[in-house]
C-alpha cells in the first residue's frame, strides 16, 4: 500500500490533543515564531514535488472529539495571492468503482494580492505572531473563513455536478491562514497560504445532503490548485495565466481541465483510498501506515568518509560512497525484507518517469541488501556501497546527482512512502557555479508537432538569519533542523563548530550573527496546451513532473547581496525569476546555473538570456519595473492595500482637523 493513493485518518493523539481549526499546521521553514500545533500527531502527511522543499503539504487525521476528518493543505512558492488559487476536494462513499454519490468542496482562500481577508472595503490588518524576530513581518493572516466556498453534489457516477447549499453549514468549518516568507532582497516575492477544513463522516452530522464514508475506505481525490499570471504574454498564452496543481493520488493524467463548475470532470478512476482506522470493524483492521523516509527527500543521500554523518548530493571519485536512505516505520509490526533501488539523474530537472533514470554503474547492491524496519520510531538505513574505483568516468564532471529511491519488499508490507526523489543540495557561498540538466525524456510529443518541448522555471529565494533559529521558545518544525544543520555541517574555512540536527534551537546567537542560509530553489514546469477555466480567467496546465532542483546555500555576510543567473540554449527571460526553455523531445538541454553572494555584486536574478516575445509588466521586455535593489511596483501595491484602513483614518482625520481649523 502506497501513499501514493492511500491515506489514513487515524485519531489524533489523546495525549497532544486534537488540532485547532484556524489555518495553521505545519511551520514554514523560515518563518519564525513560538508557534505549534500537535493536533496532527498520529496523522498522515503527505509531501508534493520532486526537490527536498515541498511546494504542497498535506495532513490529515481524525477528531476525537467531534468524530469529523481534519484536511490540511499548504500551498507555497505562490507567486502571488490570487482569488482563482483553490483547493478541490472531492469524496465518494466507497473506494473502487461501481456507480456511487459524489460530494465536492471547492475552497478559495484568498483576495487578490492581499491574502486572507474579512470582506468589505476597511480589509483586516496583518497578524504578528509570537516569536516573531525582531525587525520581521511575515505579514501573518491567521483564523480567516474562506473567500469562498463552492458545495457540488451528484447522485450517481453520470449525473453531472449539482451546486448546493449544506443544510447543517456548521458541520463544515473552514478556516485559512496567509503569509510572505522572507526572501532575498531583489529577488520575486513569494506568496503562502494554508487550509483547515473539518468534513463530517455520515449523514448524522452532515445532514442529508451529505454522504457516508466507508471507514474500510472512502473514495477521496483533491487538487491543490496555484494559479498565476505570466507577464510576458503573447498569442500563444492562454489569457497569461497558468495553472499548477498538486493532486492526490499522486498519477500522471488526472489533472483538472476544462471548466470549474458544475461541468468538470473527475473520473471514478481518479480516486484514492481514504481510512478511518477507528471506525473500522474491528477497529484499526486496515491502518495504512507504515515504512516512509525520515525527514522526506532530507533523508535520502550519499554519505562519505569526508563529510560524517551528512547526506549530500556529490558523489566522490576519490573516496568511497555510501548511497544511503533513512526509513522509519509507523506501523504496529516491523517490517521485513525492505529494500532501496537507486537511480541518478545530472543535477537539474530529470525526466519524470523513475525507469528512465540511471542506475548506477558499478554500484554495489542495487537494490540494497534486505533489511528489517523496526516499529515504534526507531530507525533502519538501506545502503548501498559505491567504491571510488568503481565510478564510472562520466560521473567526474557531473558529481552533484539528483536521487531517487524507490523502496520494495519481498514480504508484505505497507509503505507510507514507497519513493522519493532529492534534487536539493548544500553549498557554501560567496560563488558556486554548475551545469544543470533539464530533460525532455519521457513525455508525450509535443502536441504541435514540433521537436521540443516548451518549459517554465520559476526560481525563489529565501533568506533566513541563523541567529534567529536559536531564539528562546522557537519552533523551527520538521524542515528547518534539517536545513540548517545540513548546510552548517559543509566545510567551511571559519572556526565554526557543527550545529547538530538535533539541538538547533541551542546555542549563543552572537556566535551565528553574520551568519545567513539561502533557500534557493528552481521550479519546473511543462507546458501542455491543456486549459483550466475559473471564473471569468482561462488558465494554461503546466505539468508538474519535472519537480524542482536547489540550493541550501550558508554565507557569512547577512547584508552581502545575493545573485543567480542561468545561462544556455533555448532560454528566454520571461521575468525576474521566471525564464522559458526550450528542451528537446527525447533529449537534454544544459544551463549553467550561477549563485554568488558578495558586499560589491549585484542582488536578484542577472541572467542574460533574451527577453520573451510580448510586453511584460513593466516595459516591453517582460522585465522588472525595479533594477532589483528596492521594492517593485507590485510590492508598494500590495503595502499600500494592506495598510489600506489606515489610509481611510489618516484622511479622515485630516478632514477633522480642517474642520476644526474653520471653525
């Protein structure tokens, strides 16, 4: 069983509690407060996109208290907030075929630019949680209803979709959260946001409208939807917008096209498996849980003599290699006979189909040795030896790989997580720069008969201060230690002493003041010609196979600007940050990918590929109306209309004083 198309809603944890409905789950690496939520303990999660930093998460799990199932989904490296960005939810009775009820929830966290909002023109100031550092605002919307929230019903697997009005809306609460994490001066902001909705199990607290889900297993599919404006826009862009989507079960060709209303189709085949392990006869019958990689693609990597315990993508051919994968069981009973199967891919976007991956030459025991996974949290690596001798030549100019695992068994065993793919790697600045692959392996051909196929990168940068990792009370999640310790264990010529996994969020800050990690990472995306209409807007589909490659880059310098260019064939400048590539049908184009931070260079992307056909925000070249080194126009923008209440204060009372003045 696979997370793949299964998931578990088992009860939270009796001992943390249940979760707290108000659009806040899981800690965003970078944002830092004292924040925490436990309610999701015992649940699952669920992790989207083929890098080490999820673009969508999703957790689930059971109230004990009200009996209803918990959705949470976040969505980042969002562009912006668009009121079209959306979450599909959709539900049938049973899994499997057979001619079955359906019921959908279509949920619209944001307005335009702003985020999360209570409507009326006076809007709702931004949030400042606790922990927050000084200095910071991450422009926190917390504990907000929905800007909208769509119900559809249909009786039947034929009958067309029904827009409806719960008659029990309260059994049905819904709540959001919206954010902007920091990033690196001169380079595109980014936009986050979170759902909560709480989904009742029968029609005893549903209503009649409502469905039963079969605690054995409900039929459940969702699409986790981002939706953006491509400024360079020209005849071949569909109305310049584009849509990402993010889609459980995790299959090629169950993306959602046409139109987002009571016509859209959602094929039976589509649905995945939902459980209730509680509600089950006997109870916890069928659990859905068991063997995944600690820490996600974190905890899969090579290991070397030179470099301890960390896991890294470079491969040496002057030392030994350890390809190895960190498992952990959350099932009752051990599993047996667990094996990894490695493939590689060139540092970059590899093809999406694991088969078309290289396995490595001269690697031994691939897949790995068979090895027992302990329940109960304990953890067991599968490894697999790679002598420096037995290297392929090859391998010399391309040492940083791209990884993916997949896990197999010879007994029966259920797998939480059976694959994952790490395209992230950890650097020390002020310089790096190195080729990256994209590969046009394994899609269909392009649909206009052509030779290539028509890529989007969309890069983003975070920046996070070291020194407020180490905050009293901070909480820094499951992604942060990880991050931060990877990239603080790299060599480095400072007398800086190792910060451990484990013990992050200890040490002295004056020890970390100039220190400062980059979050950088490269989406990637391919254009299908396929069409997503919401609204009155027609968004072009992007595939989301190709997954993403990055950086956890660590500079001693917090002030020293910060900088990345692409350079190679087929590439345009669509924006700052956002570049067209044209990549060859069955094969391979190579960038070379830049970073640098330095007192003197310049901030932001300084790529020098030619501009896209068709005007761009901000002059005819699709670039930036700012040179990098201050706020854009979209930025003053988004501050003047969050403030804007204030605004209607400071005029009205100047209109006071004047009056008083006349008098």
């Amino acid at each position: 069983m696979s997370a793949t198309d299964t998931l578990c809603f088992a009860n939270a944890d009796g001992v943390t509690g249940n979760p707290t409905i108000d659009g806040f789950f899981f800690t965003d690496a970078g944002i830092i407060t004292t924040e925490t939520e436990p309610g999701y303990v015992g649940g699952s999660r669920m992790t989207f996109g083929g890098a080490g930093f999820p673009p969508v998460v999703f957790q689930g799990v059971r109230d004990t208290g009200t009996g209803t199932l918990v959705f949470a989904f976040l969505c980042r490296l969002d562009r912006t907030f668009d009121p079209r960005d959306v979450v599909v939810l959709a539900l049938r009775p049973a899994a499997g075929a057979g001619d079955q009820a359906r019921r959908r929830i279509d949920i619209f966290p944001s307005f335009l630019d702003v985020g999360a909002d209570d409507p009326g023109p006076a809007g709702d100031p931004d949030d400042i949680p606790p922990g927050v550092p000084m200095g910071d605002d991450y422009h926190v919307r917390g504990n907000h209803v929905p800007q909208a929230i769509n119900f559809y019903r249909a009786d039947n697997s034929a009958a067309p979709w029904t827009a409806y009005s719960p008659v029990t809306p309260g059994a049905y609460e819904v709540k959001v959260r919206t954010w902007r994490p920091p990033v690196a001066m001169g380079s595109p902001d980014e936009s986050a946001w979170s759902v909560e909705i709480r989904v009742p199990v029968s029609t005893a607290t549903g209503g009649a409208d409502w469905i039963n889900l079969s605690p054995a297993g409900f039929g459940l599919y969702f699409s986790v939807v981002r939706i953006g404006q491509d400024v360079a826009a020209g005849p071949d862009v569909v109305d310049d917008y584009y849509a990402t989507q993010f889609r459980f079960p995790v299959a090629p060709g169950n993306a959602l096209t046409g139109y987002l209303d009571t016509t859209l189709q959602i094929d039976p085949s589509w649905y995945g498996t939902g459980l209730i392990p509680a509600l089950q006869v006997p109870a916890g019958s069928n659990l859905g849980q068991g063997v995944r990689f600690q820490n996600g693609a974190m905890g899969v990597g090579c290991r070397k003599p030179s470099t301890g315990s960390a896991l890294s993508h470079e491969i040496s051919n002057t030392e030994n290699n350890l390809l190895v994968s960190i498992l952990e069981n959350t099932g009752a009973a051990a599993a047996n006979n667990v094996t990894a199967e490695v493939r590689l891919a060139n540092w970059g976007l590899g093809p999406p189909d694991f088969s078309a991956w290289a396995r490595p030459g001269g690697l031994l025991h691939n897949p790995s040795n068979p090895i027992t996974v302990p329940s109960g949290g304990a953890t067991a690596e599968a490894q697999s030896d790679w002598p420096a001798g037995a290297i392929p030549p090859a391998y010399a100019a391309h040492k940083h790989q791209c990884i993916w695992i997949q896990l197999s068994s010879s007994s029966a065993v259920n797998f939480a997580q059976s694959s994952v793919r790490r395209n992230m790697d950890f650097i020390n600045l002020s310089e790096v720069e190195r080729p990256a692959e994209v590969s046009g392996v394994g899609y269909p051909p392009p649909k206009d008969g052509g030779k290539t196929h028509d890529f989007l990168l969309f890069t983003h940068v975070r920046k996070v201060r070291v020194r407020d990792l180490i905050g009293r009370g901070v909480v820094l999640g499951d992604e942060m230690p990880a991050f931060a310790a990877g990239a603080l264990q790299q060599p480095e010529p400072l007398p800086v002493p190792k910060l451990e996994m484990g013990s992050t969020a200890v040490g002295n800050q004056q020890q970390w003041r100039d220190t400062v990690l980059y979050l950088w990472v490269t989406e990637g995306y391919r254009r299908t010609g396929q069409t997503l209409t919401i609204g009155k807007i027609t968004a072009e589909v992007l595939d989301e196979g190709p997954g993403a490659f990055g950086y956890v880059a660590r500079h001693e310098g917090i002030d020293d600007p910060f900088s990345w260019s692409f350079e190679g064939p087929g590439l345009t400048r669509r924006r700052p940050g956002v570049h067209g590539l044209k990549v060859p049908h069955d094969g391979v184009t190579t960038l070379n990918v830049k970073l640098k931070a330095d007192k003197d260079g310049p901030r932001g992307d300084v790529s020098k590929d030619p501009p896209a056909k068709g005007p761009g925000i901000g002059g005819p070249d699709g670039g930036s109306v700012s040179s990098g080194d201050g706020p854009t126009a979209a930025t003053v923008e988004n501050w003047v209309k969050r403030n804007f209440k204030w605004w209607w204060l400071l005029i009205l009372l100047i209109i006071l004083l004047l009056i008083l003045l006349m008098r």
